[in-house]
C-alpha cells in the first residue's frame, strides 16, 4: 500500500506532467508555488497535511479557463487519478471538493463548502495571485488572451455575475480592481493575512509608479 510520502510524490509527477504545456501562469511552477505557501500556512493552523498536500497539487489540474468554461474537468480528472493510485474515499471526496469550490469566480458567489483545509489553499493560491507574482501572472495571461494593458475608456467591473466574470475582455489593469485588490481582506488565516497585506502594499506601488508612466510624469 502506497504511504503518504510515496502518493504525494507520485501527484507532483502526475501534475508536472499533465502540466508541462500550460500558460504561463498556471503551469507547474504556479502549483509548486502554491503547495509551497500551503505548507507553510499549515504550520499554524489546524487541518489534515495529507489532504492539504494534495489539495494544492491538483487544484488546477484543469482550469476552466483552459477548458471552455468547463468546471467538471478538474474535478473529475483529480477524482480519476487519485482512486487510481488508491487514496481513501473520504480524501479523494474531500480533495474534489476544494477543487470544485477554491476559485474566485467574480467574488460575488456565496461559498457552498467550507473546510479549514480550503482556506488553507484558498489562501495559498491567492497569495500567488497578488505581490510581483501576481502582477506578472496578469500580465502573463493578458498577454496570452491579447488584452489590452489598460484603457482609460473602460472602468472596472466590480458587479459581475461568474459567467461576465469568466467572459471578461477587459484590460490588464482592470483586472486588479475586480479581483486582486479585493484579495487580502478575504484571506482566512493568520499567516495569510499577513503575507498578503504586505503583498498587496506592494501592487499599490506598482499601480501608483503605472499611472504616473501611463501619464508621463515620470
């Protein structure tokens, strides 16, 4: 029977894998980054590793922005693989459960299914999402949808419903105004809290030296 050590090891391989032709911003390098941030919040809070260790390696396993819009995806293959490699039902029951309801999705959806293991990666997936990280994963994306850097026409959108949400065209920039400011008061634990309000000091900077290229005053 498959130890702990040797079923976490054998998902890192698997999430490579399946990853090693993702966009920039969501590939394997941004799960590492995330697992990463999980284990280190998990230090001071009290939830089961294992779970958590898994939760973050597949919780975009197949984002849906990749996939047409479609959230069973990343479910489903997470599910798959994991009764493959024969991990306990309530684990496997517990991980898709995180997967299916760890996105932002306009952030004016109520959460259906909480767990202190979600807002472990919840808060570990967001911190990758704000800081200098953050802010080349926006323009990394926005780069790979041919959006637009900003447009001083076009006004955040903090109202949209999930589906305007995942439709949205809107410039780069825009997108710190209806997502990635909004994340550090949504943070759950102690230590994300914390790391995120240093990380979000750090795009208000980023956003303020912009502007002021933007309009030639520096």
């Amino acid at each position: 029977m498959n130890t702990s050590e040797e079923i976490i090891k054998q998902t890192k391989a698997f999430v490579k894998k399946e990853l090693e032709n993702a966009e920039g911003g969501h590939d394997w390098f941004h799960i590492l980054r995330v697992y990463n941030n999980a284990l280190l919040i998990s230090k001071n809070e009290d939830v089961d590793y294992f779970t958590v260790a898994l939760g973050a390696l597949l919780h975009d396993i197949a984002d849906s922005k990749f996939h047409n819009g479609d959230e069973s995806v990343g479910p489903r293959k997470a599910r798959e693989f994991l009764f493959e490699i024969n991990v306990d039902s309530a684990v496997i029951e517990h991980v898709v459960k995180i997967i299916e309801h760890i996105s932002f999705k306009g952030g004016n959806e109520i959460q259906k299914f909480r767990s202190p293991e979600l807002d472990v990666i919840q808060d570990a997936d967001r911190l990758d999402a704000i800081g200098a990280i953050g802010i080349a994963r926006a323009f990394n994306y926005g780069g790979f949808k041919n959006r637009k850097l900003f447009d001083p026409s076009i006004a955040p959108n903090l109202k949209m419903t999930k589906e305007e949400y995942k439709a949205s065209t809107a410039p780069t920039i825009n997108h710190f105004y209806e997502k990635l400011l909004l994340l550090k008061d949504r943070m759950h634990t102690k230590t994300g809290k914390k790391i995120a309000s240093e990380r979000h000091k750090y795009m208000e900077s980023f956003l303020e030296q912009f502007y002021a290229e933007w309009d030639g005053e520096k």
